[in-house]
C-alpha cells in the first residue's frame, strides 16, 4: 500500500498544478494500450499518460490553495487490502486457474459473497484471472483487463474496501448524503484505495483507474430504489452489476469529489462525452452545481482544467469499455423502473452529446465563479481559455486549414520550450515524448461546428469586461519576473490568436450597428492588452536543437502528424547523420518506404556528403544503404517516382556522380546482374529481373539502361524480355535540359549512342527493330504494369527522317523501322502523325523515289538502298498518303489547301512520275503533269491531264512515257491501256507500235522495282490478249517442225521470245555500256523471276487447263516442247552476258531440266523414246556452248541423266 506520497500513476493529464501562480493541475497515467484490461482504446484521452512529480514526493501546494491532505487507509479497509496481498502471495485469490494451469482444466468459477451490508445476488463471473505470482501475476493481469464482461477481482476488492472503510467514517449516515464538506473527512480511504490500484496495476494503471470511474459513475446513474424484479434481470444482463453491488449506493458528491482528488479532468471529459446527449448535460449541470457550493481555489483548478479539456477533447468511438458505458447508461436512461433488454448490437448514434451547449454551459459557470478566481495564474488560465474557445468555437472557418507542419512544430517546440525553462511547471520533468503528446493536444485544438451566436456575443462582452478588471493586474505580472511561466504564455498565445482571428470576423462578417461596436471594442481591448504584455511572446523563442528531437519523438511514437515530420526530418540537413537521427532512421524505416521520402533522404544526404562536414564513411555508407533498402520495398509505381526524381535532381548519372565512392561493387553487380538476365530470360522470373534492375538503374541510369540496349540488340531472343524489363521503368521517358542533347529522350539517347549505326549483321538490325517497336508498344505481362518508352513520332524523327537518303548507309533499316512504325500504330486514336509534318515527310519520300529514277548513274557508294528497297519506299508512301488524307479534317481548310499547294511545288523539281504517284492526293486540286508525247498515244482529258515539257521526251517518246505510266501502280495501267490509241486493223501501225514497245521496256526495265517489273509483266500479257503487241516465234531452237497444239502455250512462248529479244537489244554493242555489274545483276534477277512466273503459268495450264481432260488432249508434248525452247532462251541470254551475273539464270537453267525429266517419265511410249533421244543430242549441242566449265559439265551430266 502506497502511503501518503503521489504515485506516478496517479495524476490526470487534465488538472495541472500551476507551482507559483496558484493554479492547480495533476496528471493521469495514460493506459499503454495493446492487449490490456479494455483491448484497444484503454488509454486515456490524447494527451493522457504523464508520469507525476520524480521521487514519489507530494507537489508541495500553493498559497491559494487550502492546505491538508489525505492520509493512508487504515481500518477495515486496510484489513481487507492487506488480506487481498496476503492471498496474491499465497496463491489463493478467489478466482479460478488460467487455462492449462495446474490439472490443465479450469475449474468452475466460485462466486465471491458480498459484504453482509450488501444484498446477497447469485452475479456470474464472466471471466476470472488466473493466480500467480510474479511475472505469471503480472501477465494473468494483462489477460485480466481484456474487455469482456466486468470482473471481481484483486483491484475490486481494493476499491470495495477503500469504500468500506468511508462507509465506516460516515456512519451513522449513508455515502448517498455525503456533502462536499464532508469529503475531506470521508473521502480519503477511497482516493487511496484508487491509487493503491494504480500502483499495483504495473500492466495498464489509468486503464484500471478509469474502469474503477466508470464502476463509480455508473453506480451513481443506476436507478434507485433497486426492486427485486430489477435485480433478478441486471444480474444477467448488466455488465457493471457485479462490482457494482460491491459499492454502496453513492451520490454525484462523491463523484465529483473524487475526481477532483484524483486531479483527473481529461478522465473525467472523457467519460462524460461518452454519456447520452440528456445524460451528459445533466451531468454537467451537476457538476457545476456541486462547483457553485462552498467554491474553493481547488474547485476553481479543477473546474478551469474541465473547461480546457473539453476543448481538447476528440472523441474516442472505437473504445470498447466507453461503448459499455454509454450502452449501459442508455438503458438507465430508458426505464427507470424495468431494466430493458440490450440490443444485440449497440450502434453509435447522433445521441452524442454536442460540444457547443456543454461550452455555453461552462461559460455561464465561469460567470458564476468569477469573484473566486484569485491567483494570477487562475486568471491567465481563464482568460485563455475563453478566447480559445471564441477562437476555435466561434472565429475560425468552418474548415480551417490545417498549419504547416513546420509551424506546427515550431508551436510545439515553444510550447516544450516554456515548459523545460518553467522548474514549477508540473511538466518540466517529463519525459519528451509525454511532453510532446500533451504539447500536441494543446496546440490542436478544432471545432466541426460553431457556438451560438448568442453565445458567442455574451462570450465577447464577458472576456472585454474580464481584460478590463485583470487587465492591469496581469500586465503588471506578465511584465514582471514572474511572468515567465507557461500560462502566462499561453494567454498571450490564445489572445494573439483571438486577435488576428477576431480582426478576420470583423471584415467578413454581417454584423449590425450594435455587434460591431461589441468586436470593435474587443478587438481594441485585446490589442491594447498584447502591445503592453509583447515581451511575453517576444522572450518565448525555442530551443533551436529541441525541434529535431520533437520531430523524432513524433515519429518514434507514431503520433498526430508524424508522417509530416518524416519530410522534415527527411529534408533537414541539420539534424542528418547525429546519432538520434541515425537511430530513428533505423527504428522507423518502415516510415519511410514512401517515394517522397526516399528522394528528400537521397538529397539531404547528396547535399550533406559534399559539403565541408566531416561524416565517418561507414555512417554514410549505413545511411545510403538503409535509403536504397527503403527503395526496394516500394512498388514498381512509386519506385518509378524516386527514379524520375533522380533523373530530374541528377541526370543520367543518377547517384553515381555524387555517391560512387560510396557505391562499391556496382560495376560487379551490374554484370553479374545482366549474366543471370541472360541465361535466364523467360517471364516467368520477370518480377525479379525488375527487381534487380530497379536498384541499378537509380545508382547509374545511363550504364544500366545502356547495357541492356546493348544485350537487347548483341544477345539473340533475348530483346523482348530485356523490352519489358525498360517498359517498367516508364521513368526512363525524360528529356535532359542539361544533357547533351536537349531535343531528345533519354531512351533514345541511349539507344543511339550504344547499338544504332553499330550493327554487325542483320539479325542484329532485326532484333534492334522488334526492340523499337515493344518500346513503342509494349507487351504487356501479367502483373507488371508497363509503359511506352517511345512515341511513334519520336521513332520517325530520330531513326527515319534523318537517314531517308538513298546514299546513308541506314535508310535499308530506317525504312523498315518506317514501315513499322506506320503499320502498328495506324490503330491509334489520336492523329500522332501531325506532330511529325506529314507534308515534308511525304516530300521526302517523294525526293528519295526521285534518286531512283538516275540509279545506276549514281557511283556505288551512293547507292546504299537497292532497287528492290524502291517498292518499300513506294509502299511506305501510299499508306503515309492515304492515313494524311484519312485525317485531313484534322487541318484547317486554309490550312490543308497551304500544305498541298506547298507540296506540289516542291514536286515540281523532281521527276514527273513521282508526282503522278501521288495522282490520288491532289485529285481535286491538281491536274495530273505529264510530257507532252504522252498525249500523241492516249486519249487524255484535259481535265484531269496537263502537258508539261520535260527534258529528254522528244518525238516518239509517247511511249516511253506511257510505260513509266503503266509501272506506277495496277490501277494507272489499266487506265493507259485503257487510253492507249492503236488501230489494230492496220498490221503496220501495230508492227511500229510492237517495235516501239520492245525499245521502251529495254529503257525502262533496269530502273524497274520488282513490283514495277510486275505491274509491266501483267501488262504485255494484256497487250498479247488485245493482240496489240506482235511477238513473232522463230524457228531457231527448232530441229524439226512440231506437229504440236501449242495455242495454250502461245502467250508463254511469245513472252520467252520478248525477253530473249529484249536482252539482245541490252546486250548490243549501243546499249551493253548503260549498266554496271550490279545493273545486269539486277534485270537478270528481273528476268529469273518472270521466267518463274510463265513455268508456273505453263505446269498450271498443263495440269488444270481444259486441255487436261483426256488423253488425246493430253499437253505433256506440248509442254515439253515449251521446257526446251525456254531452256535454250536461257542459255542464250548466259551466252550474251558476264558470268559474274549469270548464276541465278544457270540455277533456273537446272530448275527447267528438272522440270522436263519429271514430265517426261510421265510418257514412257516407244514413239516418245525416240523423242526424248533426239531432244537429249539437241539439248547437249545446245548446252555445249556454255561456259564455264563446270557449268557446262553439270548440264550436260543433268541432261545426259533423261
């Protein structure tokens, strides 16, 4: 039993004893949480949980104050709490064994019987606390105080004998006549009795305090006179009922008494709020009744200290044992003769009562007490809190906004400051981290509704009459040396707020003549005040080291606001690398795995590390190290934050350039990193390959992100899975405004600089252009969220437009990369193409298809794109030219008509046919030009046709043009052929014409494009159909007469001869200089694949032709008439040009050998025997002219082999 001296548990946080002004105020334990009595929400209030005075010794108090105290228990009382110890030691409390204890069963709880003064009632234990002793004792108490119903337990017998012994004092009378006279001689067996429970209760002391309150209030509200029928139901419904029955009937006396002796203010608001609206202001009405009697200095403490925790209340719905409370008194409430049946669930309600009537209520009380406020400190105090309340209450916007968190730490450490420097405070001994909870609550005051404005007026005149009558009084105290204490702050504090709050109101606010004399006069009033009291606040600085250490005990306890104080603690480059701030680092690094704060420790540490500060090695490297941890517990989202941070604070060096002598071992960690990406490229282990990219690209974004370019484009199958690894990462996506380049990403940046122009071999090229395009369009894996790192157009400025020239190396692949990039993003909504200037993206392809028109004039190194590339190009700006045209409306009229004007222009300095290929883009708006000639052989409208005169189209080039027409696409040749003039009744203009046409292919075919080649081989098929063209077939190849049906074949046959007789005419001593080797190279390949074409058409006719149908019609001779005289065409042409050029014809010369052997084994008559002998001796002598040697002599083994 704790004798005469205050334990440190005992105090409320709400009472304060102001030392030296008068001024009382205790403090109250604060429940520590967790698994205790009440589970969660045991503590107390905010704020609540301050130890008392050190050394156990009684606050000494102050002159005002009435003098005496409370001596220990003795008596009956003391005996019952003496044999309560005596059976905790023993082992014996009457309360059954913990689960597994002893036997392991736990035995049936036994009832405790009452006190003979008492009634008898058969109560339940719902739940008992195990025995024990020791730490066993100390952990079955925790298990104790677990919510649940009520227990009787040790603390119960306590408090039972502490109320026995007061009963004993008072008799003959009963505790329910007590009077406030009366306390000091009743009273003090149970405020011991309290803190004896306190003291024992190492586990949750407030928590137990409060519940033995709640036991107290509710025996107070509890209906009386009590019935039997009444007893029979509370005995199994009623929680409070077993303890309760340990109480004697009581009265609010009592009550208030003993929560005025406990200094227990904060407990007391907290259980009131708890209270139904009805309820809680009779409460209140009651207590300050019971003020108004025989009011002392102690009743004026205690009464200012209810006042202002009111104000700091915040209510607590989530504590289970208040909910139990304000449940049960719901029911008191309900019936005051039959106890009524709970609800299965109670359901917090607006029946809560409000702050404002309550305030209104105390601002009336302090009317009534005012001549018994005497000391200065009690006079600050109420001044304070009246303004407080006008400010908060009734001043300040219905949603103010919140303070900065560096002000509110700055509040905070003024406030801690004035404590620490004030000896008689009853904090200055405290412990930060309490000082800073009750610090928060006094700087946190708000308000969700506002006080009547009636209420608030009255409030006005009151504190302008208060300033007149203290006002002088306490100017001289607050300019004096006993001014420097913490209520004399605080009014100063709450004026200058009430001030600047109350000016506000005045220019805001609809007031009439009268109210705005009242806040005028105020308003002067409280000027006048602060202009002859600004020393106070002026001397009030902080202490500048305490703030890091309020900001770490924020976050240390994880208290209001203490995310903000991480920023703080993050950015202040001041506190970085002291041990506390180390150390709070490293017990709060779950803190701090927030994007924000990861970059604001990165710069705080960047900054300090190059500054003149001496920091041992290891600490930077344990920071930078915890840094980079925090880093990887974040999400791939908010990893991408601190990366683009980084990129913006410190380039595509990332932390390399200001941290590398701290960063060992990355160039190892980057290539072991990269080899186990490459031997195990699969998406199965994607998340951890992002992973482990994710800490090397903020080290080192420009080496990590090249690397994998590289590997992307070197390592074989392995660019899609690095693709989506960058694709993670869309932080990547930034420009450089210092970097080398600043019109360019960073990802082309790399990409250029590691792999583009680099390329060894086409798989290489292949490879870099599937890696663009999952940059640009992204696969997207399963829970990996992916971004584009290229924009379509960015592709086209940076790998195409640059190299769209036929004499740049990389135009092949650009135009690939061309196409690709058209082709996949023609599904997009958004008319991306017009950031790229289609007009002269269109102009330059149209410039590139003009270099093909003087192609092999051009020196080899200038060809960098074969004629096979031509089609690409061609293909490239039809689909560039019908997407432009497919959102022309996206152009303004004016705008559009400019572009297209602009374009034909430029066109005019290229050759015509370019021009004529964009014959679909301005129709409508411009006639086609053609040379002039054109005109002498077509029927064309000059409407939609003009002539131009063109250089090198002189008489009897119509022709000429008119096949440049026909190659331009399908649909221009069937209209020229539909146009062509040729009278087919005159034998002799079709003989010229036939001439003519021989002549113009000769001159086209080496510029021609394999598509255009196509366009013309259709096209002379059409002229053999309209016997328009004239072919005759000579007998040059031809032993004997063939007595053969060789009409199905008769278009084959002619075009074998047309190609025979076009490369005599290239081949002749005028024409064989046009072309360099890669030219002959080039109209071979062209023939090959023609020659191709008509042995398809030929095995098709054989095969499916209406020939096929029966024998006699069989087509085997025929065909294989056809296979000689095409074999010998080739050969003929082998004969006339360089060997060099001459092997994809000696391939097809092989292929037509095979053709005739496997046909002629179909036919294996007598008569087609002879045939075949006759045609192998033909064949040699045919083949013996072929050199080289080799050649020759594998022709003649294949033909020999028939």
């Amino acid at each position: 039993m704790q004798g005469q001296g205050w334990s440190s548990t005992d105090q409320d946080s709400g009472s304060r004893a102001r030392q030296g002004t008068g001024q009382m105020r205790g403090r109250e334990q604060q429940g520590t949480g967790g698994d205790g009595a009440w589970g969660p929400g045991a503590g107390g209030a905010e704020g609540e949980g301050r130890a008392g005075p050190p050394g156990g010794r009684e606050a000494p108090a102050p002159a005002c104050w009435p003098a005496g105290g409370l001596g220990p228990i003795g008596g009956a009382a003391g005996s019952l709490v003496r044999i309560a110890r005596a059976r905790r030691a023993a082992g014996r409390v009457c309360r059954p064994r913990a689960a597994g204890a002893g036997t392991g069963a736990v035995p049936e709880a036994r009832p405790i019987v009452p006190p003979p003064a008492l009634p008898i009632v058969p109560w339940r234990l719902r739940r008992a606390r195990p025995c024990g002793g020791g730490a066993a004792r100390a952990a079955a108490s925790v298990a104790a105080m677990d919510l649940g119903p009520l227990n009787i337990c040790e603390e119960m017998t306590i408090l039972h004998g502490g109320f026995l012994l007061a009963e004993q004092l008072f008799r003959p009378k009963a505790l329910a006549e007590l009077t406030k006279s009366d306390w000091e001689h009743v009273g003090r067996p149970i405020v011991e009795a309290l803190r004896e429970i306190s003291s024992t209760a190492c586990s949750q002391p407030f928590a137990w305090k409060k519940k033995a309150l709640i036991i107290i209030w509710a025996k107070v509200l509890q209906p009386y006179p009590v019935t039997p029928s009444d007893t029979e139901t509370r005995w199994q419904e009623d929680v409070f009922f077993s303890v309760g029955n340990m109480i004697p009937t009581i009265n609010h006396t009592v009550l208030f008494e003993l929560l005025k002796s406990l200094e227990a203010s904060g407990l007391f608001i907290q259980l009131l709020m708890a209270l139904p609206t009805t309820i809680c202001r009779a409460e209140l009405e009651h207590f300050l009744e019971h003020m108004m009697i025989d009011t002392s200095s102690k009743d004026v403490a205690f009464f200012l200290d209810v006042w202002w925790e009111m104000m700091k209340h915040k209510g607590n719905q989530q504590d289970p044992l208040l909910s139990q409370f304000r449940t049960m008194a719901h029911k008191y409430l309900s019936s005051t003769d039959e106890f009524s049946h709970p609800p299965k669930r109670f359901k917090s309600d607006p029946d809560v009562c409000p702050t404002m009537p309550l305030l209104a209520m105390l601002l009336t009380g302090l009317k009534q007490i005012q001549n018994r406020i005497l000391c200065p400190g009690m006079k600050c105090c109420a001044l304070a809190n009246l303004a407080d309340m006008l400010t908060v209450f009734a001043l300040m916007e219905d949603d103010p906004q919140e303070v900065s968190a560096t002000v509110y730490l700055d509040k905070l450490a003024t406030v801690i400051s004035v404590w620490n420097s004030d000896t008689q405070n009853p904090y200055h001994q405290q412990a930060l981290a309490e000082k800073v909870k009750e610090a928060e609550r006094d700087v946190s005051l708000s308000s969700l509704a506002k006080l009547p404005s009636e209420t608030i007026f009255v409030g006005f005149e009151f504190l302008r009459s208060l300033l007149r009558e203290w006002g002088e009084e306490l100017q001289t105290m607050l300019n004096s040396s006993q001014g420097t204490n913490y209520d004399s702050y605080r009014l100063c504090d709450s004026l200058t707020s009430f001030s600047q709050n109350l000016k506000l109101y005045l220019n805001t606010t609809g007031l009439s003549k009268e109210e705005r004399q009242v806040v005028s006069e105020l308003a002067e009033c409280v000027e006048d005040f602060l202009r002859k009291t600004n020393r106070v606040l002026k001397n009030k600085g902080f202490e500048q080291d305490i703030t890091a250490s309020i900001a770490m005990a924020i976050i240390e306890q994880k208290m209001d606001r203490h995310m903000e104080m991480c920023y703080i603690f993050a950015s202040e480059k001041k506190w970085a690398f002291s041990d506390e701030w180390l150390a709070c680092l490293v017990n709060n690094q779950a803190l701090f795995r927030e994007p924000d704060l990861v970059l604001k420790l990165l710069e705080t540490v960047i900054e300090v590390s190059t500054t003149d500060r001496a920091i041992p090695e290891p600490q930077l490297k344990q920071v930078i190290n915890l840094i980079l941890e925090c880093y990887a517990d974040l999400s791939l989202p908010d990893k991408n934050k601190v990366l683009s941070g980084v990129l913006l604070s410190w380039g595509r060096k990332g932390l390399s350039e200001k941290l590398l002598a701290y960063l060992e071992g990355f160039q190892e960690d980057l290539n072991t990193t990269f080899n186990q990406l490459a031997q195990s490229a699969s998406e199965q282990g994607l998340a951890k390959a992002v992973a482990s990219v994710a800490r090397l690209v903020i080290l080192h974004p420009e080496m990590t992100v090249k690397k994998m370019c590289s590997m992307a484009v070197v390592n074989l199958g392995t660019h899609k899975f690095l693709a989506q690894i960058l694709t993670a990462f869309p932080a990547l996506r930034f420009t450089e405004e210092q970097g080398p380049d600043p019109s360019i990403t960073f990802m082309v940046s790399c990409l250029k600089d590691t792999v583009w122009t680099k390329f060894s071999t086409p798989k290489e090229e292949k490879q870099f252009l599937e890696l663009l395009g999952y940059l640009v369009r992204p696969v997207k894996p399963q829970g990996i969220p992916v971004a584009a790192l290229l924009e379509p157009d960015e592709v086209l400025k940076e790998f195409v437009l640059p190299f769209l020239m036929l004499d740049v190396e990389e135009v092949d692949l650009s135009l690939k990369i061309f196409i690709q990039t058209l082709e996949a993003n023609a599904c997009l909504e958004e008319y991306w193409l017009q950031t790229c200037s289609p007009f002269p993206l269109i102009f330059s392809l149209c410039q590139l298809l003009d270099c093909f028109s003087k192609y092999w004039q051009l020196p080899k190194e200038k060809r960098c794109l074969s004629l096979d590339g031509k089609d690409l190009v061609i293909h490239i700006l039809e689909l560039l030219c019908e997407t432009v045209l497919a959102n022309a409306k996206t152009f303004s009229p004016d705008t559009w008509i400019k572009s297209l004007s602009w374009l034909h222009r430029k066109l005019e300095q290229l050759d015509w046919t370019v021009g004529l290929r964009l014959k679909n883009f301005f129709e409508g708006h411009f006639k086609c030009e053609v040379p002039a000639t054109l005109f002498e052989i077509c029927k064309l409208s000059e409407d939609e046709w003009t002539s131009q005169a063109h250089p090198g189209y002189g008489p009897g080039t119509g022709l000429l043009a008119w096949m440049e027409c026909c190659y331009i696409s399908s649909s221009i040749s069937e209209r020229m052929l539909s146009l062509l003039v040729v009278d087919v009744g005159n034998p002799e203009e079709v003989r010229l014409f036939s001439k003519g046409f021989l002549v113009a292919l000769v001159q086209v075919m080496p510029w021609c494009s394999p598509q255009e080649w196509q366009y013309l081989y259709q096209l002379t098929r059409r002229l053999l159909e309209k016997q328009l063209l004239h072919v005759p077939y000579s007998l040059e190849y031809i032993q004997f007469v063939p007595l053969l049906n060789l009409k199905p074949f008769a278009q084959e046959l002619q075009l074998s001869v047309l190609f025979l007789r076009a490369f005599q005419f290239l081949c002749s001593q005028s024409c064989r200089n046009w072309l360099p080797m890669e030219g002959w190279s080039h109209v071979v390949k062209l023939l090959c694949g023609s020659l191709t074409n008509l042995l398809e058409s030929v095995r098709l006719i054989q095969s499916v032709g209406p020939w096929a149908q029966g024998q006699e019609q069989d087509l085997t001779q025929e065909t294989l008439f056809f296979y000689t005289q095409v074999f010998c065409h080739v050969l003929h042409i082998m004969a006339m040009l360089h060997q060099e050029v001459c092997e994809p014809l000696y391939v097809l010369a092989l292929e037509i050998l095979t053709c005739y052997e496997t046909l002629s084994k179909t036919n294996p008559s007598v008569s087609s025997l002879l045939q075949k002998v006759n045609e192998q001796r033909f064949l040699k002598s045919i083949a013996e002219n072929i050199s080289p040697e080799e050649r020759r002599q594998t022709l003649l083994q294949k033909i020999s082999n028939f």
